[in-house]
C-alpha cells in the first residue's frame, strides 16, 4: 500500500493505493462522514486481486484529510466532485474505473454526468438516483406518510439509526458501541450481524481518523437539484447500478429505477446485503464489480 496526500483547492485529502501499480486503476468514493476506511481491507483486497490498483480516499471534513468549520468554509457536490478529480490527478490517472456507495453514489452520478473523459466504468450502490429528494423522502417517513411515487421510503431500521446517531453518547467506550449500534441497524437481517467484526473495523477507522466522534458535516450539504436526473440519458459510460436487497435507506427497486434513466445500465442484485459491507457481502460484490470492470475494458 502506497499513501498519497493531494492538494484539492484549499484542502488536503488523504489517499491510499493498493494492489499493481500496472493494473487499471478502480477508484472507490466512499459515503456521507465516512473515511477511505469505511472499504475494508478484506474487500479492497478482493478488487486488487481481481486485477485493479485500487485507489481510496478520506472525503475532506474526515480521517486525515483536512477538516474545517462547515459554517466558514461550506461546500457542496460541486466540490466533492472536484475532490475526486483532484485524487486522480493526484495519482496521474487519466482515467478509471469508479465505485460510489451511498454519497459516493451520487457523487459517481455527477462524475458522469460533468467528467465522463475520466471514467472507464461506474458502479453505483447503497444510493438513489439524482430524481430522488432523500430528505423529503425520510421526512415523509417520519411522519408516517406514503411515497408520492413507486420507490419505497427509507425503512423503520434507517429512521431508527437516525434516531440512535442523535442521542448523547460519552466517553470512548459508549461512542464505540453506539458506532456498532449504528451499523447494527442499518445492516439489516439479511445476513447475520457480527458485532465483533465491526467493532475491529470501527478501531480501526478511530485510530485512522485519531477521534472516536463521528463527523456529521455531510448532512449539512444540500442535495444537487433533481432536475439534474434529466441529464442522465445522455450518459454513455458503463455503468452498474448495484441493489442492495435488504438496503434500509434505498430498498428495490432503487437500482434498477437508476438503470432505468441510463442507456445500456446494468443491474446486480446481492441478495441479503444492506447498507454496509460485512465480510459475507464481500465475495459476491467483488464479483459484480470486477465482472463490470472487465466488460468495459481498461
């Protein structure tokens, strides 16, 4: 493993590279407040093997990239965006493959929709496509209200999560548990639940980021305008739309309405998997992607 920090504007961003240096390059864009850590290693180690040099970064406001007051230097997918180009250039990749899950999700939209010269393939999970108000979406949830359309609402497992990041919590030993508590919930009951593995996985993301908080900035970013979904006809990168089945916050058919917008969009199904990624979702989502990858060629 090889770690790179990239000027992106006015902030630094922590990156990591693993696998052939040779080998097409994957680029993997995590979710809202989560590190390059949230990829486990096992499962990065899946992608190298399958013929990548995977390429891993810390969103600014997280881990070891640089952090700041939201309030006085505030920012948007347009920025997020531009991090994500600035890890290429960072690492001289003209080009590559990219994985988004959940806010990488639809920063992996936009990265196809205003840099398709800089992506090989795009696979897309844990997320909705750019028509999707979530925050309208979860606040009709709350109030018990059904959806205005045919995509499913966020779950009780996702609102339930939400309501346990809200309370207090003190100390390094409560904000670990609370951390476990969170992926608990929202990877769902479609494979089994190691409380063990998340929490060595979660020390990890603690000594990586040197805080036992967790960052809550992305929340406070608006969401791109819907309108923008419209463009995603013209899109003519490969693209995956990966459904979790047991997803909390995007449940099915969430994939395939995406594919549905794009020409020539595939879909994968990994049945059990929810908003996470425990080891038992490894070995089929690798495959997914890396079958992607392959079809699209380098």
């Amino acid at each position: 493993m090889t770690v790179r920090l990239v000027e992106a504007g006015e902030v630094t961003l922590w990156s990591e590279a693993t696998g052939d240096p040779a080998a097409p390059p994957l680029l993997l864009i995590s979710g809202g407040n989560l590190t390059a850590k949230a990829w486990p290693q096992e499962f990065v180690d899946r992608l190298a093997a399958g013929g990548h040099r995977v390429i891993r970064y810390d969103h600014r406001d997280t881990g070891r990239s640089t952090r700041r007051d939201f309030f006085q230097h505030p920012y948007g997918f347009d920025e997020l965006v531009a991090d994500a180009l600035a890890i290429l250039d960072g690492w001289q990749v003209p080009a590559a493959h990219v994985v988004g899950m959940s806010l990488g999700h639809t920063i992996g939209q936009l990265l196809a929709l205003d840099a398709p010269e800089r992506l090989l393939s795009l696979t897309v999970m844990l997320g909705g496509a750019l028509d999707v108000d979530f925050d309208a979406d979860i606040e009709r949830a709350v109030k018990g209200e059904p959806p205005t359309g045919a995509l499913p609402l966020p779950t009780a497992r996702f609102l339930e999560m939400l309501e346990l990041m809200r309370e207090p919590a003190e100390g390094a030993e409560a904000l670990l548990e609370r951390r476990v508590a969170k992926w608990r919930l929202l990877n769902g009951e479609g494979v089994p639940f190691d409380a063990d593995e998340f929490r060595r996985r979660e020390l990890l993301a603690v000594a990586h980021a040197g805080t036992f908080e967790e960052p809550v900035v992305h929340h406070l970013i608006p969401q791109p305008p819907v309108a923008r979904a419209a463009a995603l006809g013209r899109v003519r990168t490969p693209v995956l739309a990966i459904q979790a089945m047991c997803d909390p916050a995007a449940p099915p058919p969430h994939a395939r309405h995406l594919a549905g917008l794009i020409p020539g969009a595939r879909v994968a199904e990994i049945p059990g998997m929810g908003h996470a990624l425990p080891l038992a979702v490894h070995e089929p989502l690798a495959a997914a992607i890396c079958a992607h990858t392959r079809a699209a060629g380098t």
